[in-house]
C-alpha cells in the first residue's frame, strides 16, 4: 500500500509547493476568511445577506451596477466587433498597426485613461470649449460626473477586452465559407446577417461574458468620472470598510461578487477556452 | 502561346463538328473568355486567355500550382476581377457582375460548408436566399439528397459527416438552385486514394444526369484524363493546350504537355526527308521513319519526337529482325510498380529512354545490365515544340 502511495506521488510537485503555499496563505486563505466575515460579522447568522433584500441603498447599488455593467458590455461588445471585423479584412500590414494600437491602449493604466476622460469631456474641457467656439452650444454638456460619463470611460477601457475574444474567433472561421455564400446567390448583407454573424456567436457570448466580468469591479472609473452620483459595488465595499467600517456588509457583496464572476466564469470557459481568449493560441 | 480550338486534331465528335463548322460559331449557353488577364503587380497570373466553353461539357482545367488554374476558375466565378479581357454568357459581358448575381455554382476546396447548419438547411440556402416557397424548397432538397444519394443524412451536421459526404453535401448544394455552370476547385484533394475514384465515376454520372456545364481545376492528370470532355493544360498563366482527353495524350503539341499529362520519352532530330507518307529523322547515325504529316517543316529543320513510354518495345536482340527503328540499349534500371514494369535504358544513339512494360509479361526477364534492342512504330511518335530550346521548331 506504501508502495503505491509513493508511486503515485510525483516528487516535482516538492518544486511548485513553495508557490502553492504562498498562494494558499496569501490569496486563498484571506477569501475563505471573508467568505467567513460575511456570516459571522457583526453577530453569527445571514443577517448580513438578509440585507440585500430589506435595505433599499443595497438593491439600489446593485440594479446600478448590473445595468451599467450591461449597457457598458452591450456598446463595448458591438463596437469592439465592428473593430474587430474591420481588422479581419484589413490588409496585413493595416492589421499589425491596428492590433499594437489596440494592445497599447489596452495597456495604459485605467486611471490614466479615466483623467483623459476627464480632461476632454469635463466643463472647461476640450470637447465643450470646441463646441462652444463653434457656437454649436451655449452652455457646456454634462459629459462627466454623471452616469454617462461613467458608461463612456467604461466602454472605452473595455473595448479592447470585446475585441480580443472576438479576434480569436473570427480567425478561426474559413473565408471560403463566406464566398460560398455569395456563389450561392446570397448578397454581401444576407452573407453576413445568415453565415459570418451566427460563426461568430461564441466569440460575442464570450466577449460579452468578459466585458461584463471584468465591468462588475470597476472601481477607480466610476469613482472619478460618476463625480460620487453613480456609486457602483466596488466602491460601496471599500466606503464600508474604509469609512463606516462595516466588514460585515462588505465582505457580503464582496463574496457575492466573487461568485457570481465565478459562474460566469464558468459559463464563460464552456463557450471558449480561457487561453484562446488573448489571442495567445487560436486553435 | 498556341491557342487551343485551331490545334484540335482529334476530340470528341461532337466538337469536332462543331469546331469545323464555324470556328467562332457560339451556341446558347456557352461561356466565351476573350483576353481574360490578371496581374498582380507585374506579374501575369493569366495571361489572355480565349476560351470557349460549350453548354454541357465537362472541361478541366489541368496545370502545375502556380500555373493560374484557381486564379482563372476564380475571375470566372466572380471573386477575382479581371485585370483585362471580358467574360460572356449568352451574348452579355458579365465580367462585373457580382457572384450572386452569376448563378454559378462552385465546389470550393474543403467544401466550405455552412458548419452550424444541417444538411439539409446548406442544401435549402440558396433557394431560402432567392425566396422560394416552402413546399418547393422541401422539395428540391429531397431530390437533392436522393441525387448525392445522402437520403436520411439530412439532419446532420457537417462535422459529423465524413470526408466524402461532406463533399456530396456540397456538390447538392451548389446544384441546388440550377446553376448555369458548375465550378468545381480541387474539391477531391482532401480525400484519400481509393474514395477518389469513387467520387470521380460519381461525378462523371452527375455531369451527365444534370447536363449543366462543369469546369473543374485539378493538377491530378488522373481526374482529368479520366472525367473530362475536354482538358486545357495551363502553365504560365496560360492555356498550353486544348483538347479532348485522347488527343491530348497522343499528340501532345510542347515538351511542357506531354510531360504534364502522362510520360514521354523526347529525341531531339534533324529531318532528313519528307515525303507524301511521312518524314525521316537522324539523331547522331541513328535514322527514324515515322508517319507524320505537318506542315510548316523543311528538310534540315530540327524537331523534337515525343514517344511515349508504353509504345517502346524491348526486343531481344539475338532474334531481332530488322525492325523499323531499332536501336541497341541497355538496361540500367527496372522498377516494378505492381501492374507494369518501367525499364530505364541508355542508348549510344538517342540517350536515356525509358519503356514501360506490362508487368506480368516481363517480370523475371529482364536484368539491370542486359543487351536488348528497343524499337517503335512508325506511327508512334509526335513532333513537338521544344519549349527549352531557343530557335527550334
């Protein structure tokens, strides 16, 4: 019985173990004790989730968040498939300059991108002061500080999250598929609404998935562009643990908020596979 | 480059009569390309081409990759826009009209089928996008399945055929809607030897049930010789040569054709006499009579004779008569490809030759080394353009 036992112990794993404990004490183990926080803080029970449905400003927190996570992930997703696609029939050297524009403003920090943001669409900002020049208005639009200042700073991040994934999965579909559409009688637009959009169904469920993800945290964006109107769950959390000091409550959105990402992310790997999604490996 | 129609010595009867009653004489239905061209950037992928391709014929276009067969099928079909030259159908230049607008079907390399639909809504496409009804779609494609013979594979996806019924998927397809002309690129490429022969005998019964015109690019001189009405051999962007599949074989008019489709030995001669029943050649002290009339040659010109390998015979020479041209060779070389024998030979005369033999008739006795004579027919060799050699004939 030893004898199998050492057998199937494979002693590579003594070389991970170092990392995998770091990763048990640092990551894994402070999750498990907020998972915990939430049903003992502050006195032992669901008192804490008996909230969500008895405290108005929680129901009210989170229809703000899911439907700015929504109306971001609808815009970004389109928008990103209409880049997307135009990449996919860009000629070759096209395609590389847009991907590295597309990979560098992915890359730039978000708050850098949310004070751009600021910057343009504010009061005394580029976009206003062009416009009154112009004479086109009088008084300066509300861009910023505002809910629609939260979605365009969110979409805009999002963007290259909604292209990625769907990319991947227009590389992966035959051209000939689409002349054979159009050899068999059916015009550019028919090709398109009946063969090239149902192909690339995955690719949008999965950028959709992404996107929506990936909004649900957003913190610093809604914080700077919202102008404290639009308060999302991510900065209720660290208000409550910050300022009222309510770890209770907190860690209660916090562990609904991880697990709902959990069964999306789930969801998510059933319609591609988690690595493809960066373009790393097509097939 | 020669074209085609003129050089056609032999074919099929029914172009040969309709070839010597009018040489431009179009009949309805037939696909006429006048100086179709395309370039990209300097280079010629075709090069003006003229071709006619009559209403219900089944012409291949034969040629080496790189040689602009694809490119040609492609200009036809609509997705390639010719950079010269006009494409006619019935009296109209269609050479800017869109694909769909075309009413060609095409096979495509790979099959190109609608992967999340069944078989039967690929086969139902083309006619959903042209609105018809209902009962005739369902219909159509019933008929269409008995046709490629997939009754009860309608529900399936493609994945979940294989590779040959994928490819009858979408010959039905593509035939659905009563195409005028059948492109077909390839499209026996991914299957494998023996479901190859299978598909070429079901596509020549296709051909012929249906009647509608197939044009089919391949470089398999197999599939070509074995399906095709005609075959045009294309190298260089151009049509070497035009002509019924026999013809093609036995008068192959370059080096380049004769090579392409099937074997030839090449003896380049000089001619040393014509008259009324043929000419005579020398190569070093070696004479050859054959039995060839072609004008435009004179005594003393050079010409280069292809034979091909089946039409050398290997004689014994201790019993040899005196054939018509015979020369001693050795062997140097048997290999056995099952059903013939392919015997290399040196002769001091003409060089390396090569002969191919029925195998059960030689096997065992013949030896690498051994003396023997080779000889041909008089009728068994053809004068072709050397298209290596500057200056010849």
């Amino acid at each position: 019985m030893t004898s199998t036992a050492l057998r199937r112990f494979n002693p590579y794993w003594m070389l991970v173990l170092p990392v995998t404990a770091a990763v048990a004490l640092l990551y894994i183990a402070p999750i498990i004790n907020i998972l915990f926080l939430s049903v003992t803080d502050p006195q032992p029970g669901l008192g804490n989730y008996q909230k969500l449905v008895e405290s108005d400003t929680l129901i009210r927190l989170i229809w703000t968040t899911i439907r700015v996570c929504l109306i971001t992930t609808f815009f970004a997703v389109s928008l990103g498939y209409l880049v997307a696609y135009t990449m996919m029939h860009a000629l070759e050297g096209q395609r590389r300059w847009m991907l590295s524009i597309l990979m560098i403003s992915f890359w730039i920090s978000v708050l850098v991108r949310t004070f751009s943001w600021l910057m343009l669409l504010g009061r005394t900002g580029l976009v206003n002061e062009t416009l009154i020049s112009v004479g086109v208005i009088s008084d300066p639009i509300a861009f910023v500080r505002n809910e629609v200042g939260v979605l365009i700073g969110m979409v805009d991040y999002m963007i290259p999250y909604a292209v990625l994934p769907l990319l991947a999965n227009m590389r992966g579909i035959d051209p000939r598929i689409m002349s054979a559409s159009r050899s068999l009688g059916a015009s550019n637009l028919q090709t398109f609404v009946r063969v090239y959009l149902p192909l690339t169904k995955p690719g949008v469920i999965a950028a959709s998935l992404l996107v929506f993800i990936s909004s649900l945290g957003f913190y610093i964006t809604p914080a700077i562009l919202g102008g404290g109107k639009v308060l999302m769950i991510a900065e209720y959390i660290s208000v409550q643990l910050l300022v009222t000091v309510r770890w209770g409550t907190a860690a209660m959105l916090a562990s609904i908020m991880l697990i709902s990402v959990l069964l999306l992310m789930y969801i998510l790997n059933r319609f591609m596979k988690l690595g493809t999604i960066f373009g790393g490996d097509v097939r | 480059m020669q074209e085609s129609e003129t050089g056609t010595r032999q074919g099929p009867s029914q172009y040969l009569k309709m070839e010597s009653s009018g040489k431009k004489y179009v009949r309805h239905g037939d696909l006429v390309l006048q100086g179709l061209t395309k370039k990209f950037g300097s280079f010629n992928a075709v090069d003006s081409i003229n071709l006619t391709v009559r209403n219900g014929e089944f012409l291949t276009l034969l040629g080496p990759s790189g040689s602009g067969k694809t490119t040609l099928l492609m200009m036809i079909a609509g997705f390639v826009d010719p950079t010269a030259g006009q494409i006619i159908l019935d009296g109209s230049d269609i050479s800017n009209l869109p694909p769909e607008k075309r009413n060609f079907g095409i096979v495509f390399q790979g099959y190109a089928l609608f992967p999340h639909m069944t078989v039967e809504e690929n086969i139902a496409y083309p006619l959903e996008v042209r609105h018809q009804s209902r009962s005739m779609i369902s219909e159509r494609v019933k008929e269409m399945l008995d046709l490629v013979q997939l009754h009860g594979l309608g529900s399936r996806y493609p994945r979940q055929l294989s590779g040959g019924q994928q490819q009858r998927v979408a010959l039905a397809r593509s035939l659905a809607f009563g195409p005028r002309i059948l492109l077909l690129d390839e499209p026996l490429g991914a299957l494998d030897r023996k479901l190859r022969v299978e598909v070429q005998n079901e596509l020549k019964d296709l051909h012929s049930r249906t009647g509608t015109t197939f044009i089919y690019v391949t470089h398999d001189q197999d599939e070509a010789l074995s399906m095709s009405d005609r075959i045009a051999i294309m190298d260089r962007g151009q049509i070497v040569q035009l002509d019924g599949p026999t013809a093609l074989y036995e008068n192959p008019v370059s080096v380049f054709a004769a090579n392409f489709l099937g074997k030839s030995n090449f003896v380049r001669t000089t001619i040393m006499d014509i008259d009324k029943t043929g000419m005579q050649f020398r190569t070093g002290d070696f004479l050859i009579r054959q039995k060839i009339r072609q004008s435009g040659l004179a005594i003393g010109n050079k010409a280069t004779l292809a034979i091909r390998p089946e039409k050398i015979r290997i004689l014994d020479p201790s019993k040899s008569e005196k054939f018509n041209n015979s020369t001693n060779a050795v062997i140097r070389r048997i290999s056995y490809f099952g059903n013939v024998l392919e015997i290399e030979l040196v002769a001091p005369s003409i060089g390396e030759i090569t002969a191919s033999v029925p195998a059960w008739q030689f096997q065992g006795s013949h030896s690498p080394g051994q003396s023997v004579t080779l000889c041909w027919d008089e009728d068994a060799a053809v004068i072709v353009r050397d298209d290596d050699a500057v200056g010849e004939t």
